[in-house]
C-alpha cells in the first residue's frame, strides 16, 4: 500500500468524500414520500471505511451521526464481512446494534473496488410509523420495546438483483402506511446506489489503494488535532447534571449526572451517577450517550475537526448498565433519543462551566418539542404528521439568544404550514414569538415559539414527547431561566387541558391544539437586579 497521500490530493479526497455523504441526504429528500424526510430532513447520511469507522458525513442530525460512529461495527459482529457482496443493502434498527430508537432505520451497502471491501454507505431514515401500538411509532405508555414496533436485525433487502421481496413485504405488512414506507426504503436504496457510483468514480480517478491510504491519515491527522484541542483544556475533575422531567410515565425527575476527567491529550466521561432505567420510554442506549459527547466537545474545543473515528479515539465514554443511559435491550427508548440526548449534552455543558465560561450557551430549546398528530384520510390511507417546535435559543457572554431555533443534538426543519395543510386534514391557525419568554439577565434568552392548529376531522390521534415542561432552560452565570414548554389542547366545546409531556389523546373536529415553546435561558445577571 502506498506510504502516504500529499496533502493537496488528501483534501481533495477528503471533500470528495464529504460530497458523497452530502449527496446521499440530498438524494433522499428528493425522493422520498413522506413530508417527513422531504421536508423536515429527518435524516442522516455518513461514509465509514471498511473496519466501519466514521470517515465522512453529511450536514445532518448530530445524533444520528454519532451513533453512525458504531452502527456498521456492530453490524460487522452479525453480519461478517465474508457474507458481503456487491448489491448487498441491508436494513437495520435495533436499539443495540449501534442504534438509537426503532423509527430511525439504517440502510447499509458495502462498497467494493478492485475486488476488495473499502468502505460502507449508510443512510439513516426516520419512518414516519415503524409499528407497535400507536400510529406513528410513539408510545408514551411503553414499558418494553415490543410495544413500540417493528424490531429489525440487520435484514437483506436488496441485492444486485433488486429487491428481496418476501422481506421487503414482511417488513410493509408491519408498519402503517405501506406505501409512503416503501418509497422512502427505496429513496434510501437509491442514496446508498448513488454513492457507491461516486465512491467507485473516487477511485477510477485517484487509485483504490490512494483512497484507502487517505482514508487512514485523515483518522490518524483528526486524532492528533482533536488531541491538541483537548491539551489546551485545564486539566481537572468537573461535574455537572442535568434532569429529565419525568420518568416518562408521571414519575419524578430523572438526574443525569457526568464526572469528566480533562487529562491532557484525552477526556474521560463517566455517566455512573446517572438515574436508574425508567418505566417509560426516555431510556437511550450507550451510543446515544457517546454520541451526545462526540457533539459537546467536538462543538467546544474542534468545531473545524474532520468528524471521523480518528477525532473520537481520545474520548472515553462509561455508562452504568441498568442506568437511564444503558438500559438493556428489553426497556422503551423512542423518546430518549431526541430527549435524554440533549440532557447528556446540557449535563456536559454544564459540567465545564467552570473552564469555559465564556465559550458556553445558557440553557435553550433542548427538546425536540415533539407532537405526532395521526388519522386516516378519506381513502383509508394512514396520515401522520410528525412535527417538532423549536424555541429560545440560550443567551452568551456577548449577545442575547436567537428567537425560535434548534440547538444541540438535533437539526431538523420545521414542515412548512403550506405542506401541512397540503397533506393532512389539519390548519395552521397561527404562528408567531411568544414574546418575552427569553430568560432575563445581562443578555436575555431568546424568545419561543407560539403555534396553532385546528383539527378539520374527527378521530385523529395526538401524542406529546417533550421536555422542558417542568425543568427550565437554565442560565448561566446568573441568568434567569427560560419560560416553560406548554401545550394546551382546547376542545370544541371550549373545555381546555394542559397536555403532558408525554401522552396520548384522540382530537375531534374543531379541536385546537396551541403549542408555546420554551425560552433560552439568560447569561449574566441582569442590570436590574
């Protein structure tokens, strides 16, 4: 194999790789059915080499990235590398092969040059419904993993034939809205399809054995910056936690607790402290907790650091088994992977306030501000919107939070009320910034969102999953807390009632369901105080 790459063609391959990972998103949003993936973008799409280390991405969803970094290692554990060939896409979504929850299915296609395995395109989906006992895949009463859907080991669906079809049709025969899923399996068949094209094209130009090589030195050249990074921190023991509102089932807060050890050229974070697994479904896996550090520290000390396996080597991540963070496969999780993420990030953050004040962000709209809304259309046909709601954005030491954003781990669109009211029997009533919910200080934190919808049918089913209903956006030196997550459901009748964080009830014609975000937290105290 060759010795090394320069570093002029290194960059080159680099951004080619990047591109190819960026195409495969777009190629999915272009084709797929649901407004879900076409609009809102729930979706990530990443390259690994053939070992299954993350080597490109796309501008995604930082959680699903982060999980990415494991999801063809353990697939590799089930499926050897000696089973694959070219064609080959396989479909995946447990939990505990390098996942997160059911609804985000990973399609995978190993990619194959000069007769031998280089690397894997993988393409992450969120499904609109995935199964189990509520439309859309939500279970708010879960209190195992059955309940909340259809459980994929890696599955072959594809091959260089086309599709496997007494699979693919046991996988349909299972999920509500057949044929909008099997558009989108195909929209992610035709993203990994394109980018084993261009990885192919990659090394027609450059040589196979090049790629590879280049492949290794960019591991090799983000370990060493993000060691670099790391050696400027001061050293020291820092602690911080943060707290899930409930248990998911109306119980009491849930701590998320972190002890990191900032030892020179490398960081430990250890999550034993956390909360014991809960009854409900805000239980996440160890990827999602690694995942949620990849985000931290990489947004922290080495924003312009390839994210690749390479970058993550000098960060030790410990879990609790039993724990909140490290449940075992048999507990729900659909929430704890847009929930309990952010919390593991906030308790990061929080953690290091002492070493980087000035390099922090108050508390903001941490929560997917979840609100699933399902029914039938005249047809008989599913319909299920599944619609997130930004907030506040977290004060800094030199500006006021942005009004109405997401933050962290996620970065997903909102669907565009023209789309909603295109697609599903519901209108956009109004929408506009809950004034003054920022928290107060020396900046304030951004404002939320006010959001309104009315039901056009009967028998439409509405479930919650959200935080920051209970436990604010918090500030940061001094700053005051952001205002509450609420959601009110005003019935027909004039009758209204405040929705819980995670539930579900069924909306009538008429019905009203007003969504008033939460605010970012304030930094500094404020000049009235």
């Amino acid at each position: 194999m060759t010795a090394s790459v320069d570093p002029f063609k290194l960059e080159v391959i680099r951004h080619a790789l990047s591109a190819i990972a960026e195409e495969m998103s777009l190629v999915v949003m272009r084709s797929a059915r649901s407004p879900l993936l076409r609009e809102a973008g729930d979706l990530s799409s990443a390259l690994t080499d053939a070992s299954g280390e993350l080597i490109a991405q796309g501008r995604d969803i930082p959680m699903h990235m982060g999980v990415m970094s494991f999801t063809v290692k353990e697939f590799l554990k089930r499926v050897p590398a000696e089973r694959l060939v070219t064609g080959d896409v396989w479909y995946l979504n447990l939990p505990e092969t390098g996942g997160n929850h059911l609804p985000d299915v990973k399609a995978i296609r190993p990619i194959f040059a000069d007769g031998a395995l280089l690397a894997f395109a993988v393409s992450l989906a969120h499904w609109a419904d995935i199964g189990g006992a509520l439309p859309g895949s939500y279970v708010p009463t879960a209190t195992d993993a059955w309940q909340e859907g259809l459980r994929l080991p890696p599955l072959r669906l594809f091959t260089a034939d086309g599709p496997d079809r007494e699979k693919l049709d046991l996988v349909l025969a299972n999920v509500r809205g057949a044929s909008e899923r099997e558009g989108d399996i195909l929209a992610q068949t035709a993203a990994t399809r394109m980018a084993d094209r261009r990885f192919q094209e990659l090394c027609s130009w450059h040589g196979a054995q090049i790629v590879q090589t280049a492949m290794t030195m960019l591991h090799a050249r983000a370990e060493t910056q993000m060691r670099e990074a790391l050696s400027k921190l001061p050293r020291g023991t820092y602690e911080g936690e943060d707290w899930l509102d409930d248990d998911g089932a109306g119980g009491d807060p849930v701590p998320i607790r972190v002890r990191i050890e900032l030892e020179g050229d490398h960081a430990t974070f250890d999550f034993s402290a956390s909360g014991d697994a809960t009854r409900g479904p805000i239980n996440t896996t160890p990827f999602i907790a690694a995942a949620s550090v990849f985000y931290a520290i990489k947004a922290l000390v080495g924003p312009d650091i390839q994210p690749n396996g390479g970058c993550y080597r000098p960060l030790r991540v410990i879990t609790r088994p039993g724990s909140v963070l490290d449940p075992g496969p048999e507990r729900p999780v659909v929430g704890g992977n847009h929930e309990t993420s952010q919390r593991v990030a906030d308790a990061i953050f929080r953690a290091l306030e002492p070493a980087l004040p000035e390099g922090l962000t108050a508390g903001g709209p941490t929560t997917s501000g979840l609100l699933l809304f399902a029914g039938r259309r005249g047809d008989g046909a599913w319909t299920t919107l599944y619609e997130t709601h930004g907030g506040g954005e977290g004060a800094r030491c030199d500006r006021d939070g942005m009004p109405v954003i997401r933050v962290h781990m996620s970065n997903v669109m909102n669907t565009p009320a023209e789309i909603i009211e295109a697609e599903y029997p519901i209108r956009v009533e109004c929408q506009h910034i809950r004034r003054g919910s920022g928290g107060a200080g020396a900046h304030r934190g951004g404002d939320g969102l006010h959001r309104e919808y009315r039901i056009l049918v009967d028998d439409v089913s509405l479930t919650s999953m959200f935080e920051r209903a209970v436990v604010p956006p918090y500030g940061l030196q001094g700053g005051a807390p952001g205002a509450l997550f609420q959601v009110n459901v005003v019935r027909a009748s004039g009758e209204t009632y405040r929705m819980p964080g995670k539930a579900n009830l069924r909306l009538a014609k008429g019905d009203r369901v007003i969504v008033e975000s939460c605010g970012g937290g304030g930094y500094g105290a404020s000049p009235e105080s």
